[in-house]
C-alpha cells in the first residue's frame, strides 16, 4: 500500500506503508546507526519522535526480543529505506514487519532516506506526518504539523510504580568475559564486558525519565541493586531509603518540561548522595543547578560520536540519542565544569559537579545501540560511591 | 598529542612487485601514506622494487629507490640516506618482514633510526603464531584450538589431540600462501611440508577448523595516546574456509545484530590496544552462525588489502591517517578530509551497501583448479556501491570484465537441481551463479544454506535476483517492474534478453518513463554533515545529489580507468591513468575519473576533481556522461577496458581525444593494418584472418608452421598460443571461441628472432621515443613475461635506426596523437613489426622513469594540441640515459594449483620489478634479486630439455659447471651433456624406479630447474609434474634457455662480489 511522508516545509515522499495502517504527526529525527534497529525502536527517548534510519537495509537479522531496550516500541513511526522480507539470526523471534504491527507503529519504506536525512540536516529537525491516505489535503496537514509540540512524553514512558531489581551475586551469572567463555559452553547468553562485580552490594535508585534497560542491566552486572523510580517520586522519597547512589536516566523531549522534576532534582543536589546522570538526566541536573539547555538544530543520533573525557584526554566513541544540549556558554563554573566535550561540533557532552560527587553525561555509556566504548563510566560511579561511604 | 619534532626524515618501505595477496593495494596505501608525511614536512625516502607503481615516482616521494628488497640493501640504504626513522607497515607482509629484520638484527637501534607507527614487538606479538594466541589468551580473546608446530609429526600428533578437519597456517607468508585444510593424514603431510618450507621461521600453525562460521572483519585504527576506533566492519559472503580475499565481502555487516556486532567491535579494539598497535590494523574474526561464539582468525598490524577496501568502502582514508598517527599525532587532532568539519577519531557511518568481488585468474589458467580455500588465488578485486545489496552485487559481477552481465552469465542450466546442490560442494568461483540456478531449479534456500553455509539472508537476494530474472521473463514490461529491475541494477542489455526486447526499446522506454541513475555521495557521515568530496555511486531509487559544474568555466574531461588488476592489465594502466588526470587538471581542466578498483590509487578521493565508482560498461558510463555531458574523454590510458568504450563513447556524442577511434581500429584490424603496412613499406610476418577452426587450419598449412593463433582486441596476449599442428588450431579455437568473437582471430606465421619495443609520443607529425627496449627471450615469449633491457644493447646503430624510422612512419600513418607502443622483431638485421597499440602499455611507467622523460604527460600535452617541440623535446629517439634498467617479470605459480607455468605468447606473469644499475651485469642482479631468484644456495641444477634445444642445453650446462654447480639432466638431456664433456648426472624420469627427478627435487636441495617444454602446449604430463613440483616447493624453474642464460650471466657477475650501487631514479632528470 502507498504512503507518504509529508513534511513541515512542505516535501512530500511517496514509498510503502509498513507496520501499522494509520496515520502519525510526530517531530521526524534521523539515527545514523548501521546496526540496533531494535534498540532504536524500544529506547523510550524517542518517544515523540518519528525516526528515519539513515542504512539502508532494516530488519536483516529480525527481532530478537530480549534485546529490546524497554517493554515496548514508544516512537511514533519509523522510517526506512527498505525493509528485508528475510530475517536471518538465530536469535530472531519475529520480523520486523509483524513486530510494527503487533505495536501499532506505522511506517513508511521504500523512500529515499538520504535525501530525507539532508533535508532534516540543512533546514533542522521538523515535524512530519506519515499517512496512507493518498487524498490528503496538504494545507490542512501543515497547519497540523506546525501545530504539533512534544509533550508530556515523560509521563507517558515512566513507570507508575518503584520496583527493585537485584544484582546479581556472581560473575558467571553475566554470561560470558569477551565471548571467550561461550567457546566453552555454546550457550545463547549475550555476551558481557564485565570483569568485576565492583557494586557488590551496592544500591542505587534510578530515577526513570525513560529508561533503557540497559542502564540497569550495566549496574545490575556489577552487582548492584537497583530501585527504579517514577520519574514524579519526591526526593524525599528516594533520599529516605538510603541508597549509596542515584542515577537520573535518559528519557524524551524538552528537559525544561519537567518543572517538577527539576525541582525535586535541586534536593538530590543538596543531599551529599552521589549522583550520576545520563541524557535526559545530565540535562536535569543542568537546570536544577542554575544553567540553560537549548535544542539543537538537528540532534545527535547515532553510534559514532567521538567524546573526549577532559579529564584524561582520550577519545571515545559513544552511543548518542539527543536533541537538547546544555549551554556551557552560561554555566557557572563554581557549580560545575564541562567534563565532556564532542570532538566534532565541541558541543558538551558531559558535566562534573564542583565539590559534588556528582558527575552527567549527555552520551549513552549504556550503549544499546552502539559503542560499549563509554562503559567504564559505571565503573566509575561505583568507584564514587565507594569513596562517599568510606568518607 | 602534536607532531614528533624529532622525524624528520622517513624511509618508507614498499611491498615490492605485484603478486597474489599483495597487489596494488599497497601503491595506493605508499602512496597516500607519502604524501600524507610530506603534507607534515617530513623528507620522505622511499624504496620499491616495482617501477610500476605511483609511489616510485619523483613527485610522491623525495628520494626514490627503485632497488631490490633485502636486508642488505636496505641496510646499505639507511647507511646513505641516513634516515633518522622507518615506516614499515605501509609495504605489505613484505615491509613489515624486512622492518622486523632489521630491527631484530639490531642494525636500526646501531644506527639510530626508528621504527615508526610499530614495534618490533608488536609485529612479533600480532605475527608470531604462538605470541599471538599467548596475548589473545591474557586478555580474554579466544582463539581456535591450535598449535604452533615446527615438525610433520608434532603436526599429526597435536591433529590426533584435536580432531580432523585442521586447517594450516604457515607464519610469515602472504595471501595465506602454503596454507589449507586437511581432512586426513594424507593431506596434513603435504600441507605441512610445504607450508613449512615457506614460512620464514618454519613454523606452521594447526588449528582448529571452524569452516562455516560466518567470518567478520574489522579494520581499526589507534593512535599513540591509546584511543581507538573502528573505520568499518565487513561480513564475508563465504563462511570461513575461503580466504577473504577471494571471497565475495560485504560492508558493514548485513547478518550482525547490534549485540554482535558491538561484541566483536569491542573485541577488536580490545586487541588492538593488548597488542600496542599504533596505526591501522585489520582483525578478522570467525562467528558461530548460531550462537555469541567467536574467534579470532588473524590479526594484521599494517595497512591491507581490506583496509583498502575499507578506506574505499568508507571514504576514510586508513593510510593517510596511519601515516600521520605515526608522526605523534592523535585521531582528533587529524580532521576528516571528506566533510573538513569532523575527526578522524569520528566512525564512518555507511547509507549504502558495498560489495566487493574478486578478480580470479582461471581465465588464464585453464589447467588450474578453480577450487577456492585459504590460499588467495586473486590478481585482484572490483567494488561496488549501490543502496542495497542486490543492485551492489549486480555492480560488482558486471566489473569484473570476464563477460558477466548478471547471475545468468555462466550457463549451467543443463544441470538438475540434485547436480548443482552436488556441485555446490566443490568451493570456486562459479557457486554464486549455480546457487542461482538451483534456485531457479526450485532448490530450497534451506537446502542450498545446509551445503553452502552462506547465510540465508544472502541467499534469499540471490532468490529476489532469479525472482526479478523470471518476472522479466514472464510478465508485461510496466513502468513498474522496469523501476523495480532498475533498482536491483538489472543493466539495459539483460532485461532485454530477458524480456525480449533490444537494448536499444530498453534504453527508449527508461528515457520516457524518465528512469534514470542518480548520483549520490560517499560521505563517511550518512550524511549527518555537509561534505565537499566529489566521491559518487550510482542507483535508481533516490534523488541526484552529485553537482555538476559548467564547462564554461572549466572544461570538463573524462578519464577512464582499468578497472580490476588482472594478468595483463596491472596497476601500470593506474600509473597512465592517475598521471595523465594529473597532467589534464595542471592544463587547467576539471578531471572525472571513472573506475571500479578499490585497491588503487586512481580511486583515491582526492586524485581528480571527481571520482565515479562505478562499472566500465557503456550504460554505466552513460549514466555519468548524461549528467556531466564532458567535453571528451581519455581513452588511451586505461588498458583494454578504457579502449572498448571507444566505440560506444563516440555513440553518446562525446569527443575521443587523442588518437582517433578509426586509427586505433587500423592498428587491430588485420586488413586496414595490412594495407597500412604496406603503404608504409613495413614488413611483417605474414598471415591471414579466420573465425573458424577450418579457416585457421587453411591459413595455417598456407603459412606453414609454426603458426601464432590470437583474438584481437586483446591485452597481455590473452588466448595467445603458438600452434604447430592442425590437432593444436582446433583446440586453440576451441578455447577463443568460448566466447562469441565479435573481431577476427590473428594467424600469423611465427618467427623467432629478437624481440623489442618502443613507447613513444607523437603529435601527429613527430614523434619522441624516449628509449628503444629489448626483450632477453626470443619471440614467442609475451612480452609481459620478458626480461625488457634498456636500452637496447645488442642491436646495432642499423637496425636502431631503422626502429626508429619504421615508428615513425607508423605512428605518423595511424594519426597517433598521444602514445604509441610498437613491437618489433629482428631477425637477421631484419626488422619487421609485430603489433602496433596506438595507446599506452605496461612499460610506460617503467620507460617514464628510468629515461626520466614523463611521457604520459607529454601525451596529454599533444593531446591539447601541443607539438613535441612545444613541450620542449627534440623528436627523435633521445639519448641514453647512462643507465642499464632491467624489467624482470615476476609470477605467483606458486598460489595456483595446477597451473602450467611455462612461458609461451599467453602472458602469465603478476608484477614486476627493476634493476638499475650503470652496467649490464650489476642491473641485471639486481633485477633477478628483486624477482626472489638469490642464487646460488645449494649449487645444484636439473636441466631437461626438448630435442631442439640440447645443443644450446651444452654452452648452458658448461657455464654452470664452471660456477661449480652440480648437473642433474633427464636421460637423452644427460647424454648430449656428457657428450660435450659436460660432467651430468642422470636422472630417472618419474614413473622410473627411484630415485627420479621428482624425488630430486623434493629432497630441498636443489637451486633451479631448467625445463623448456616441447613446441605449443606441453602435453606431457611429466613435464608439466616437474614445473608444478618444483614452483610449488619454491624452487625456481626457467622454461626459456634466454632466461637461464641470462641468469648464469648474472650469477658469473656476482662472483667477483661488489657492492651494489644505489641509485635515486629521482635525480634522472634532464
């Protein structure tokens, strides 16, 4: 069946309906990952958004449930050049077609995505609508897409109830080091980098504006136990069971729509409780500590960004999912200093706390998709919190 | 961290001729990688034995050796340049080995100089079979189960402890050369035998074989402060079994989720970083097809073949970066030189779909298993890039130039579905074409994976393919299933066939229906940024992006390339094509270069003002001039390919330059050249024009023979024999007319003499010829495959001048604007031509550089309509240039089982190398010391030769014997030896009682083997076991008394032990 991609200014692409029959106005954002479709869909950050995967081939190895990043896909429409009609992994559960439709996610394929990505990158990120309707009335559509806002896209991915995930209490309970175990064993897990159960016993409350499932999987492994969240929980609440740390995760749209959540944030702040932050998160903290973010022209999507550490000088490749970043221009350097910085576009890619144990990133050192470069930083936030207790 | 003030003068090495596993990729890696130090200011010295490469010449480096590749003379090297560091990772397996040498020795540390982007110990840790798996081990990466061993029966022994099938590396040797699998003892044994008598330190691994895994490689580049990053990521169409380089490679990975494709990236880097690499590095792993297990197959610590292909795929330029890193520079200090706006510590992100195809010599080698396994067997590769795969798969089959159009272009539709899912068992080139037509038998794709182990992604694009070929077949042509076999890169020609229409309907129905190619960018970003490289692929569903100029301001001009490397057409068609881009842009015009090589340097982003990557075919080539209409295109530089577009370039409306398409057809067709020969009052050998076998045997018995049988319109003589019998025309037209001839075959009478050649400019009217070559072997020897001497030092002033003479009136009578390559015959002070190619040829570079005369330039200048005078030459032959400059051919018998290795009018020969040297003797070691052939060792030789040459056999013999060698002759050879008084030892023939000559040579003590086969094509099977035997127990074999004698002249030479002298062909200047 045909459809069409129509955007703000106008463009209209004609290709092939895909997933789900029906129509989505949503701000159209582009990803430039070659592989972690799956991730891509089910990372609630995009929630929003519709996204338009600049490789070409989707959906070549299926979908391999247990690598989804949340329970469901929370974007609004996904955008491909084209879909494969032949999953082909072990692991694959179901293809990507039934996948859409079993969530109610509609899409287009068989457009010419660069073309698309270009336009995003010259003129910004822009709404869009996806139809199937091929007697649309143009006029009536733009005054929709220009009316469109991301709203309230927090409340719709948090969870609605705390919930505790234990760590694990041994090392092989990650699967295997590298791969070199699996030699061994044949088995189905999925492999793992951790070497070193270094949160052994420690318990961190995650505060989830959206989270991957990732970010408790990489603390998980290293032996914490987590507490997730709503991301409406008062301080009070989280500071009054103790925890050794508190992470705010990543999550979608306008950071400076969460008023109250920022307002909450400041009393973590004050509280000496360590605090790491990712994304959504990073930005947060931003805010609640007195500074700005303003959204990009056109985001950071992708799995290929070079981040340096500034406290070492190295470079890393990291994972990135971002359309706000904070403005470093008007940062108080008595609060915090910029931690991170992108190696292209010298945008902040992360912030350290002055006197805090508190240090944000803006990239995903959680991965999924993309670079496991950036793991270390959960090492890291153990490490911090290790000190805060023994002070 | 900035630059390193200390390097300030760099020796880079080169890889040294053109072989199988080590080509042109590494002209382009040098070559990049030396202008990428100079960029820094650095003083760069280089040395190369192959003349034919861009990077030996005066304006890539500051100093350029085109000497030998030892020890002793790069130690002799660093005494006089006095480098104050060394890069050696950019010369292949070759560079690397002598880097490790001399580091090793502790010659460099002696003199102060540096080892530059590696450590001796990383070499050793990454290349050393039990080094490497001991630090793959400690830092958790697993490998097969293997083990290092020194001995056939540690072999067995450990391979009793693990399980048959093993396969076998032998340590420090290229392109997996000596490798295999063994499915039984039987096998072990030979394998290992010879593996270890190739490997440098007699080592040779046994390992674990895990064929079918999917195999996956990464290419990752660290710099000095540790960090890392992956350029790309490629997943092989062949499962693990098949060496990468002869398997079909796809970039990035189709069949990889993000679990594991980040679980192998991470694996990668992790190794980089364990073993200290600082520049590129290439990672190959296997992957269980049906779980997380992996292993790591390879690790290469230099610049490859598949970082070429990578650099290519991507648009990022692995050497360039290498280079720089090696100079103390970290990756987000160097900025991408695609978008300017972001790092090289940025990964590239593909929009696209790249396929890489090898180039396999089994044309050349009829006789040859076409089996592929571990041993790399190709000369060379095409790429292609398209949106999705199958169009880049259809891109790629039709560039590889060996009369594939699509999936249909090998005919196996006599085979039943059982057969072919049979003959899908035997691994070779042929198996993506006959799992189409099991598919389009009604196989299962199940059934084909479960013989196959290709994946099923792969194989159901193979399926979409038949799919689309039968809808063509059966269906109404709508708009619609144009569109569609459009998108998949169906070319005109086929869906017409297909569908029963002609190419030319097809062509009319796109132009209504406005289907059209568009260009789009490779841009390293997806692209994420804008970006300023005029790099462009073509495909059919998508808006065009590529910005095409007014030739108003600049006059456009469209230069075409040579596509991929094979025999006969070598990277000395990517020296004519870069220099003459070069020499158009500096006369002030936009240059557009089209080609589909990703191994060389013509296509490097930065070489023209725009680089097309796409197939040589007149559609394709269409495609590009629709859009860039050029105000004419180059054909006289690309070989073969770029000439056989002539035709169909002049159809599109686009002006020819130089030489003109009529005058080119003169010089091949028999008839119009006749005529012209005989206006000219040139004599040639006589002969006649046939398509069938009875014609040819007419002409044949008329001439009397022997006779020379040949295609025209061919390169490197291909399907070229000499015939003497009517039993041989018939088998030899059999083999040419595999292929529907759309020109006449050659009969020609054959006449031995001495054979020479000259490259020349002419510009219409006069004609500058900068040296006159001659050839060692008589005629009969393709001239590819001779030793080529300049200047030409036997001939007399007569016949010199009488050379120069007839190439005038030749070169004036075809029209030639441009160059010109003529093949004379001298016999009896006689001279007669033999063929005329008015366009460059494989001596050109070599020519250009040892006289100093850079004549693809001054081709171009005539070709803009200056005289020769006008560019500041006197016509006429020019003077010497006060070198003796020795070409010497060098092969890769050894990769390919079972090809006839005797040299005969056919060329067989990969690459090349010079000595050059201010006499004969001195140039002429140096030339047999670049090739490999160092002699003597064991100062024994088997001479056996045909009935005709025992009398030459004697004076040959005698010099040996005096060179205190020791003379194994076969029986009748024996005998006319011994009679001359000739101390020879006989020898039993192979199926005699031991021992025999067989057993002779498998005893590793013997330096050469003489053996010249009879007449034609050797048909006896001894004959033929010798030649393999010895090739593949690295013996050198001779099958030209010329070559021998000129062998015997170099060794006599050596006996009075002088120093080499060194010379830097930069300064040949005048």
């Amino acid at each position: 069946m045909k459809a069409f991609l129509i955007l703000e200014d106008g463009t209209v692409f004609q290709g092939k309906a895909i997933g789900a029959c029906k129509d989505a106005v949503s701000e159209i954002v582009f990803n430039t990952s070659m592989a972690g479709y799956l991730e891509v869909l089910t990372d609630p950050s995009y929630a929003g958004q519709a996204v338009c995967m600049t490789y070409p081939l989707i959906g070549n190895y299926g979908i391999c449930m247990e690598d989804m990043e949340s329970a469901r896909p929370w974007l609004d429409g996904f955008i491909v050049r084209e879909l494969s009609r032949k999953p082909s992994n072990f692991r694959s559960d179901m293809d990507i077609q039934d996948f859409l439709v079993k969530h109610d996610i509609p899409g287009i394929e068989g457009i010419d995505t660069r073309a698309l990505t270009k336009r995003l990158r010259d003129r910004g990120t822009m709404n869009g609508m996806i139809t199937v309707n091929e007697s649309y009335d143009l006029p009536d559509v733009l005054a929709r897409l220009k009316e469109y806002r991301v709203t309230g896209v927090v409340d719709r991915v948090t969870c609605q109830k705390k919930y505790t995930i234990p760590g694990i209490k041994r090392l092989e309970e990650n699967g295997p080091v590298s791969g070199s175990d699996i030699s061994r064993t044949h088995e189905r897990k999925a492999p793992s980098m951790i070497r070193r159960l270094n949160g052994a016993g420690k318990r961190v409350a995650l505060l989830d504006f959206g989270e991957k499932n990732n970010i408790v999987r990489s603390l998980q492994k290293r032996g914490c136990d987590v507490t997730v969240y709503p991301a409406f929980t008062k301080a009070e609440e989280i500071l009054k069971e103790k925890p050794d740390g508190i992470m705010l995760s990543n999550g979608p749209g306008d950071p400076k729509e969460c008023k109250e959540a920022i307002q909450e944030i400041k009393k973590l702040y004050d509280a000496d409780v360590p605090i790491f932050a990712i994304c959504l998160g990073h930005q947060l903290m931003a805010l609640a500590a007195g500074a700005d973010t303003h959204k990009m022209k056109y985001g950071h999507r992708g799995g290929n960004h070079p981040v340096k550490d500034l406290e070492t000088g190295r470079v890393y490749i990291s994972s990135q999912n971002h359309g706000y970043v904070v403005d470093v221009e008007h940062l108080d350097q008595k609060i915090a200093v910029p931690a991170f910085v992108n190696v292209n576009d010298g945008t902040n890619e992360g912030l350290s706390y002055q006197g805090k144990n508190i240090f944000t990133v803006q990239f995903h050192p959680e991965a999924c998709p993309g670079p496991q470069d950036s793991g270390y930083l959960f090492d890291r936030f153990i490490s911090m919190m290790e000190v805060a207790k023994d002070a | 961290m900035p630059k390193n003030p200390d390097v300030k003068k760099v020796l880079v090495i080169g890889s040294g001729p053109i072989v199988i596993g080590q080509a042109a990729e590494f002209d382009y890696a040098g070559t990049q990688a030396c202008r990428s130090l100079r960029e820094e200011g650095v003083e760069v010295v280089l040395i190369n034995s192959n003349p034919a490469t861009i990077m030996t010449d005066g304006d890539i480096a500051d100093r350029v050796y085109i000497e030998p590749l030892t020890v002793e003379v790069l130690e002799q090297l660093i005494e006089k340049e006095k480098p104050d560091s060394i890069l050696p990772n950019m010369g292949g397996q070759a560079g690397l080995n002598l880097g490790m040498e001399l580091e090793e020795s502790g010659f460099l540390a002696s003199h102060h100089v540096k080892l530059l982007g590696t450590t001796a110990e990383t070499i050793r840790k990454a290349e050393d079979r039990q080094a490497f798996k001991d630090t793959m081990e400690a830092i958790g990466e697993p490998c097969a189960p293997s083990k290092v061993v020194e001995s056939i029966e540690e072999g067995i022994a450990f391979t009793n402890t693990i399980g048959y099938p093993v396969v076998l590396r032998p340590a420090y040797t290229l392109g997996g050369s000596g490798g295999g699998i063994a499915h039984n003892q039987m096998q072990l044994e030979e394998i290992l035998e010879n593996g270890l008598r190739l490997s440098r330190v007699g080592q040779v691994l046994v390992e674990r074989c895990i064929a079918g895994w999917k195999e996956i490689e990464y290419e990752v580049m660290r710099d000095s402060a540790g960090n890392v990053i992956t350029v790309c990521n490629m997943e092989n169409l062949d499962p693990v079994g098949v060496h990468t380089g002869d398997s079909i490679v796809v970039a990035p990975s189709q069949t990889l989720g993000d679990k594991e494709y980040q679980m192998l990236r991470t694996a990668a880097l992790n190794i980089i970083s364990a073993l200290d690499i600082t520049g590129g590095c290439n990672v190959q792993f296997a992957l269980h097809p049906e779980s997380f297990e992996y292993c790591v197959i390879e690790v290469n610590p230099r610049v490859s073949r598949s970082s070429a292909l990578a650099s290519k795929a991507t648009g990022y330029p692995i050497a360039k970066v290498a280079a720089k890193i090696a100079l103390g520079y970290t990756l987000d200090e160097i900025t991408n030189a695609v978008t300017k706006k972001t790092f090289a510590s940025f990964e590239p992100a593909l929009d696209y779909c790249v396929v890489k195809i090898p180039r396999l010599p089994f044309d050349k080698f009829l006789t040859a298993r076409r089996t592929l396994t571990t041993q790399m067997k190709a000369t060379g590769e095409v790429m292609s890039i398209c949106t999705n795969f199958e169009g880049a798969l259809m891109k790629a089959i039709r560039s590889l130039e060996q009369h594939t159009e699509s999936l249909r272009s090998y005919d196996f539709t006599a085979m039943t579905q059982e057969e072919l899912l049979e003959r899908l068992k035997t691994v070779d080139d042929l198996r993506i074409y006959i799992i189409a037509e099991a598919l389009r038998k009604g196989a299962s794709q199940d059934a084909i994976h479960d013989v196959t182990k290709i994946d099923l992604w792969f194989i159901d694009k193979i399926a979409i393919l038949t799919q689309m070929e039968h809808r063509l077949e059966t269906e109404p042509l709508t708009e619609e299933l144009l569109k569609e076999a459009k998108r998949m890169e169906f070319p005109d020609c086929v869906i017409a066939q297909l569908s029963g229409r002609t190419e030319a309907q097809i062509k009319q129905m796109r132009r209504e229906q406005d289907i059209k190619a568009a260009f789009k960018m490779v841009d390293t970003c997806a692209a994420e940024f804008a970006s300023a490289t005029p790099y462009y692929y073509s495909c059919f569903d998508g808006e065009n992006e590529a910005i095409i100029t007014s030739s108003e301001v600049k006059k456009k001009v469209l230069v075409l390339g040579s596509g991929p490397i094979r025999i006969g057409q070598g990277v000395e068609f990517d020296y004519c094509s870069v220099h003459a881009t070069w020499a158009f842009a500096k006369a002030g015009y936009e240059t557009i270069i089209v080609n589909n090589n990703p191994e060389t340097v013509s296509t490097d982003f930065d070489i023209a003002d725009k680089l097309y990557f796409e197939p040589l075919t007149p559609e394709d080539v269409e495609n590009i001039v629709d859009l860039e209409k050029p105000d004419g295109a180059v054909v006289q530089f690309g070989g073969q390919t770029a000439i056989k577009l002539t035709k169909s370039l002049m159809e599109m409306g686009v002006p020819i330059l130089g030489t003109k398409a009529e005058d080119v057809d003169a010089a091949e067709d028999r008839e119009l050249f006749d005529k012209i020969l005989e206006d000219t009052k040139i004599p040639r050998a006589a002969g006649g024009t046939v398509y069938t076998a009875e014609e040819a045997k007419e002409v044949a018995n008329r001439l009397g023979y022997p006779v020379l049988v040949r295609p025209s319109y061919v390169l490197g003589g291909q399907g070229m024999q000499i015939a003497i019998s009517d039993q041989e025309i018939e088998e030899f037209m059999a083999v040419i007319n595999r292929y529907a001839q759309e020109h006449p075959i050659l009969i020609d009478k054959y006449l031995m003499g001495k054979e020479l050649e000259v490259d020349a400019v002419c510009d219409g009217n006069d004609i500058l010829i900068p040296g006159i070559m001659e050839h060692v072997e008589r005629t009969g020897v393709h001239s590819g495959d001779s030793i080529s001497v300049y200047p030409a030092h036997t001939i007399g002033d007569q016949v010199k001048e009488t050379i120069v003479e007839y190439s005038g009136r030749l070169a004036k009578a075809l029209h030639v604007k441009g160059l010109i390559n003529i093949q004379f015959i001298v016999m009896n002070d006689e001279v007669y031509v033999i063929e005329v190619n008015p366009r460059s040829s494989r001596t050109v570079p070599y020519i250009s550089k040892v006289t100093g005369i850079p004549i693809v330039e001054l081709a171009v200048g005539v070709i803009l309509g200056k005289t020769i005078r006008e560019l500041g030459y006197e016509p006429g032959l020019q003077k010497d240039a006060g070198y003796m400059a020795i070409k010497m051919p060098v092969f890769s018998f050894e990769k390919i089982r079972g090809a006839e290795i005797s040299l005969g009018p056919e060329m067989k020969s990969t690459g090349e190398c010079l000595g050059i040297a201010a006499d004969f003797n001195e140039a002429l070691y140096k030339a047999f010391i670049g090739a490999g052939i160092d002699l003597p060792k064991h100062k024994q030789v088997i001479i056996t030769v045909k009935d005709a040459d025992k009398g030459e056999a004697i004076g040959i013999g005698r010099r040996f014997e005096k060179l205190g060698y020791t003379i194994y002759a076969t029986r009748s050879t024996a005998a006319a030896l011994r009679e001359a008084g000739i101390n020879a030892r006989k020898v039993n023939k192979i199926q005699q009682e031991s021992p025999t000559v067989m057993d002779l040579i498998l005893g590793h003590r013997i330096d050469l083997v003489i053996d010249t086969p009879t007449q034609g094509r050797d048909k006896s099977r001894d004959g033929f076991l010798i030649r393999r035997t010895a090739i593949e127990t690295g013996i050198t074999c001779l099958t030209s008394l010329d070559t021998a004698k000129a062998l015997l002249t170099s060794l006599e030479a050596k006996e009075k032990q002088r120093e080499l002298t060194l010379i830097d062909i930069s300064k040949i200047n005048r």
